[in-house]
C-alpha cells in the first residue's frame, strides 16, 4: 500500500505548468497502473463472477437495452441528491430534502449492483480504477445515510452539512467513472468503429474451399478483422472479430450451436446475424452479408459500409 500512495503522491505533484487537472489525470492513471491492488480486485472478481444470478446477470449488465444499465440507474440516485441539495438552500423545505435523500440512498442499492457485475469483467486497469469509484460512492451512500438519519431525529443543521459531504464524495465519484467509461473505454461498443473503416462493395477473403467445415477462421477486410465459419449447407458466416464487449478475438473462440463464444470474458454471439445472445456484451457484431464468386472466391460485404 505504500508503494501505492507514493506513486500516487509522485503523479500528484506539480510538473511546470501541469493545472489541477493534469495532475488527477496522472493520479487516476497511477491508479490504474497500481498492480498492488489486485490483491483485493482479484478475489472481489471471483466472487462477483460466482453470484448465481442466472438470467439476471444479463439485465444487470443491461444486454435488453443494448447498452449498459449502470448509467442509466445512476441518475435516479444522484438526480434525489442533487435535488435535495437546492432543497436544502430553500427554506421550509427540510420535509422534501430529507425524503430526496432516503430516495437516493435505497436506489443506490440496485445501482451498485449494475455496476458490481459489469466491473467484474473489465481488465485489470480499469477494476482498479472502478475500485477507487466505488470507494468514493461507497463514501457517499455512507455520508447520505447518517444525514437521513440526522434529519429523522429532527438534526437537520447536520444532515444538511452530511449531505454536502455526500454530494463532493458524489460528484468525485461521478468524475473517476467518466475517466473510466471514456479515458478507459470501459462499457463502450468496441465493434462500433467497423462499419465506418470498411470500404464499400465486396471484398475477397480467399478461395470458399479454403474453409473448414465449422471451425473459426480469421481473415482481413482491409485493416478489419473478421471471423469466418463454414457452415454445413456450405453458407458462410462472417462477423467482425473483435468483440463488441472487450475487443476479444472471436475467431480464437469456440464454435457451437450456431453461435460463437468470446474466449475472453464469455460473450455470445449468433453466427446468422451477430446478435448477442449472452454473457456481458450489450452491443452486436457487425455481420457481413457473403457470395461466392464464379471462381471460387468468397466474397463478403458489409451493409452500408462508408
């Protein structure tokens, strides 16, 4: 832990005309890069991955929507705050504040968990990050607790002051997860790029006869990789390889079913169409549209490639 803090320490000194918030920059990606806490991300992992929430799982990562949940939910808890936060600039309004508060802090529950089940299947940068963003949400919820129950016992001078804590401890955790969802990329759709780097029109990936039957292949669309299953009526599948979730290499995956299995963090998706059918990817794979030439040559296509 005290290497930790040092380097911590180190990244949040001053550097020439380093402002304030190059030097938290540094700081979060010392964090990021502080192999130590593995330690407690390792075994938290473990045994957020073994919850038995079967189809839950799913939901919670947000897979119905497209999109992760998380973000979604966390506006419930932080809109009650915020809101009782000018409330607590109003007076006569200490009834509504309070009620504002308790809202926050029972939605705040069901949020967690949103984000407990995708953290779960980050890489190693990006748990340590997001430990460090529930550090500081855990710190609010703590903070809004106590002033909902110092306003229940009619203290509301404290739990005013308990909710302005809350709120800074909030507002640094709401900052921690923007770097982490856009500096660290983590719950972005990582296929989303293909349709805009593939030229329109058909592309040869090679002869037809080339493919074996039902095992994955890996070919290029000019700089795009692409994963390619032959099929027993000799239909070819082709999706983007890169999986949507983490960027893993589909094409190194098991194929079964009609459906191919990311080897990284278990996503899955359906060969016929790329839609993904389980694990914690919300987004599809771009699926190529395939003929095979008088030659011999499979030839794919993406749809509306540009």
């Amino acid at each position: 832990m005290g290497t930790i803090m040092t380097r911590i320490t180190d990244a949040a000194r001053s550097d020439g005309d380093d402002g304030i918030g190059v030097r938290a920059l540094k700081v979060l990606d010392a964090v990021a890069g502080a192999e130590e806490l593995d330690a407690v991300t390792e075994p938290l992992k473990r045994v957020v991955q073994g919850l038995p929430l079967g189809r839950l799982r799913g939901v919670l990562h947000g897979r119905p929507l497209g999109h992760p949940l998380h973000p979604a939910l966390v506006q419930v808890p932080v809109g009650a705050w915020l809101s009782a936060g000018v409330l607590d600039l109003v007076p006569g309004s200490e009834r509504a504040a309070r009620l504002l508060v308790a809202i926050g802090v029972v939605t705040a529950a069901p949020t967690a968990w949103t984000g407990w089940v995708d953290w779960a299947e980050q890489h190693e940068q990006q748990m340590r990050t997001g430990l460090l963003h529930a550090v500081s949400i855990a710190a609010a919820v703590g903070l809004y607790g106590a002033s909902w129950a110092a306003r229940s016992q009619g203290r509301n001078g404290l739990g005013r002051v308990l909710g302005f804590a809350g709120l800074t401890a909030v507002a640094t955790g709401a900052a921690i997860g923007g770097h982490l969802a856009y500096r660290q990329g983590a719950g972005a759709n990582k296929a989303e790029p293909v349709p805009h780097l593939v030229e329109p029109g058909w592309h040869d990936l090679g002869r037809a006869d080339e493919f074996t039957l039902g095992e994955a292949a890996r070919r290029m669309v000019g700089e795009v990789p692409v994963l390619v299953v032959r099929q027993a009526d000799d239909a070819f599948r082709v999706l983007a390889d890169r999986c949507s979730h983490f960027s893993g290499p589909l094409s190194q995956g098991e194929v079964a079913d009609g459906c191919v299995t990311c080897p990284w963090h278990g996503s899955v998706f359906r060969l016929s169409d790329g839609w993904n059918v389980g694990g914690p990817a919300t987004a599809p794979q771009p699926c190529f549209a395939t003929r095979t030439d008088s030659a011999g040559n499979l030839q794919v296509r993406l749809p509306d490639a540009g």
